[in-house]
C-alpha cells in the first residue's frame, strides 16, 4: 500500500516517534511524505520515504494529485489545529480529495494507530479492489 506521510512543524515530532513506534507494519509499504518531514522521518527511523516538495512549495499538492489518481491508499497527516498555516487552501483541498476518493485518513496519533493496526491486520485490502477498477 502507497502511505502519504505528513506533519505541521509543531507536529513533526510526533509522527517521527510515531514511524518509530510502528516502523514494523510502515516498512512494509510504499511510503511518501513532504520535504522535511520525509527527511526528519528517514533520519529517525531508517525508513525508504519518497519525498515530495514541502508542504508550502506544493508537496500537499503532489500528494493530492496520487489521491486523485487513486494512486495514493492512506494518508497520516498530523495537523496542528492551533497554527495558521499559510497554506491552509492546500491542506483543505488534500483533505476533500481524500473525501471524494474514499481515502483513509489521519489527522491525529489516535487515527493513525486505528488505520496502522488495520492496515495490519488486513482491513484495507479493499484499497487493492479500488486500485483495479
């Protein structure tokens, strides 16, 4: 499965620890995060990441072209709700793609861990039914 991974500044240390915690289901799968945060969860956990641009320079944007091309199957995005971001348009249009597309996704540490253990356990298989169609 293709896994977008990504996280505000103030977030970011929290899904390194995250990718830490569960870095036996993650690298199992394709995993795809903007600039530095790919970067800074590389560094901490050994993982394979495909890095797109930042978040500000287009990588929501990139992530968000895989949604709609139903090239993208789940997305951990820890967002800090209590900063302005300036590119909070990005941010939504990412998230209603993900509505639009049915594509699981985290905004937060309790999410994600229902979604990874699923994931774990087989339940997003219907992502590979999706995926043919």
């Amino acid at each position: 499965m293709k896994i977008a991974l990504i996280a505000h500044d103030k977030k970011k240390d929290d899904l390194i620890q995250f990718s830490q915690a569960y870095k036996f289901i993650l690298e199992k799968h394709q995993l795809f995060a903007t600039g530095t945060t790919g970067l800074r969860i590389e560094e901490g956990t050994g993982l394979s990441i495909h890095r797109f641009q930042s978040g500000p320079l287009g990588g929501d944007q990139q992530i968000g072209a895989m949604v709609a091309e139903n090239k993208m199957d789940m997305i951990i995005f820890f967002r800090d709700p209590l900063t302005a971001q300036p590119h909070e348009p990005d941010i939504s249009a990412l998230m209603r793609l993900s509505d639009v597309y049915s594509i699981p996704l985290a905004t937060n540490i309790g999410t994600a861990e229902i979604l990874v253990r699923g994931l774990e356990h087989g339940d997003l298989e219907w992502r590979e039914i999706t995926q043919e169609n």
